[in-house]
C-alpha cells in the first residue's frame, strides 16, 4: 500500500518536473522562430477567410490542368488498346508466326522451293 | 415601396452581422492559435527531433484547422488541431521511415563515415550558452519521451505538456479513454525507469 503511495508520489513529481522544464523550453523560443509561427498563423487565417469566400478563380487554374492531362493520359492509354479483348495486338501474332516450326522447316529448304518456283514459271512460259 | 426599403434594410442588417461575425470567428482563432502554437511546436519537435520540420507541421495543423473545422465550436479546436498535428507527425514519421529504407537499399547506412545524429546542430536550434541553460534535464527528458511507443508519447505530452484532459486526449489520439489512461500511465512508468532517481 505504501510502496504504492510512493510511486503516485513519484509520478507526481515527475509530471511536475516535465511540466516545468517544458514550460520553460516554450518561454525561450528565440524571436525567428515565434516570428514564422505568426506568419504561419496569419497563413492559416487568410486561407480561412479565402475558403469561406468561395473558391477564387486562380483556385481553377491547377485543377484544369490536372483534368486535361487526365484526359489526354485516358486517349493515350485506351488508344494503344486491342480493338476488343478477343483480338490479340499486332506484335504477339507476328511473335506466334516467328516461332512456328513450320517456317523453320521452309527456310531450311528454301532453295528447293526456289527451284521448284523458278521450274513452274519455266513451263508456263514454255505452255 | 415601404416593404422594398424594409426587406433593404433587413438585407444589409444580416450582411453586417455576417461581416461581425466573420471578424468575431477570425479573431477567436487567431487567439486560438497564438495561445497553442509555441507549445504546440515544441511538442512537435520533441515528437519529430527536428525544428524545421515542426513549425511545417504546425503551420498545417493551422491551416486544417481554420480551412475545414473553424466552424466547430471552440471548445472543439484543441483536440481537433492535435488530432491534425498528431497525424502530421505519424506522416513524418512513416515519410521519414521510407526515406531511411531507400538510404540502407542505396548502401548510405550510418556506418559510413560521419554519424548523421550526432554531426546535425541541435534541433532546436539553441547557442551552446543557451544549451547550457536548458540543462541536461530536459535533454535528458526531450530523448527520453522521443524513445517513447508512439502512443505512449502521444498521451504523455497531450496530457502533461498540453493539460489536455482525457476526454480532449482521447478525442485527439482517436482512442477511448480508458486507452488514453493505459497510454498516460505506461509512460509515466517507462519514463522514470529511463531518467532514474537523479532525473527528479
């Protein structure tokens, strides 16, 4: 019970203490620095007085500009879009075609296709 | 006619009261903040270490303030100006936390040459003369409550520093008051297991 008297005591005091000693850390702010306090605090009292006026035009200026360039982000972004989900973009059909074994196969025989090309065009002149 | 010039006159007797009480609401927050702003800031930069980076927390504490909740009854503010700060400076914290996990990912950790704490001036920006008389208890005291559980410090300064009451610091901090009174007594406690017996 008494141990227990002496540790609210205890805190007391310590509260009592930090109180004072932060007090008296408030009353020495240097003169710089409780001059931007009241500049922040004059800012803050015109932006009261600006917001119950209403919002000032130059207020719209940012906020178009943020709108067009959303605007233009959403075309460019849907314009570089397949045609619809089924149709797949250019680049992977020709990347599909690329990896085809078959065409592999062709260009290994390309010069028996070329024959056989070049024997057709000579038999239908001859024709 | 007669009612035309009545209806005038009502007209202009509102917008004189409006004009009155726009003037009355402006002054009472100046009174407001020029009472809270000087405690307000050393709670910030006990909060964040860091001078600067508490007068720009203060400043937007002020400005949330007056733009969003100057319309609230003035009993209201200081509880809500310490909620906007208290959030500032959780904002801070985590901003600041990113900024140190970018730093280690770039390989600037602390062993590398000069130990940023100890080379900055002091936050507070005092004279060596002016630090003599601030004392080593409130250095000690300033480091002390800075080591403190976010919310154990939250309470701790509201409470002893502001005198906010546990109704006000509950409202605040965002949490019940049974909290605010856990909070309160843990730093209490951790507190004078830091300082010791010759702190007090």
């Amino acid at each position: 019970m008494n141990e227990r008297k002496d540790n609210v005591t205890e805190d007391d005091a310590l509260v009592a203490k930090a109180k004072g000693l932060f007090d008296e850390s408030v009353q020495r702010l240097d003169a710089a620095t409780l001059s931007r306090l009241n500049r922040g605090r004059q800012m803050a009292l015109d932006q009261a007085g600006g917001h119950r006026v209403g919002i000032r035009w130059t207020q719209w200026v940012p906020a178009t500009g943020v709108a067009a360039a959303t605007v233009f982000a959403v075309v460019l972004w849907t314009g570089n879009r397949p045609i619809d989900d089924l149709t797949p973009p250019a680049q992977a059909t020709d990347f599909e075609i690329i990896l085809e074994g078959d065409d592999f196969e062709m260009l290994e025989n390309l010069e028996f296709y070329s024959w056989i090309e070049l024997d057709e065009d000579t038999k239908s002149h001859v024709g | 006619m007669n009612a035309l010039a009545a209806s005038f006159a009502v007209s202009c007797i509102r917008g004189h009261d409006s004009g009155v009480s726009t003037l009355q609401l402006d002054e009472e927050l100046n009174r407001f903040f020029a009472d809270v702003e000087r405690r307000a800031l050393r709670i910030a930069e006990i909060a964040v270490r860091n001078r600067e980076d508490a007068l720009d927390l203060v400043q937007e504490a002020m400005i949330k303030l007056a733009r969003k909740y100057a319309s609230k009854s003035s009993e209201e503010w200081p509880p809500l100006f310490y909620r906007i700060l208290q959030n500032g400076v959780r904002d801070h914290h985590r901003r600041q936390a990113v900024r140190n996990r970018v730093m280690v990912w770039f390989g600037k950790s602390d062993d590398d040459g000069v130990d940023p704490i100890a080379a900055a001036p002091d936050p507070a920006g005092r004279s060596p003369d002016q630090e003599l008389e601030t004392g080593e208890a409130m250095r000690k005291l300033e480091e002390a409550v800075a080591a403190l559980p976010n919310r154990q410090r939250e309470a701790f300064m509201m409470r002893t520093f502001e005198g906010l009451d546990v109704r006000d610091t509950a409202t605040a901090m965002g949490v019940t008051e049974g909290s605010v009174k856990t909070h309160y007594s843990r730093a209490v406690h951790a507190l004078r297991e830091a300082l010791g017996e010759h702190w007090q």
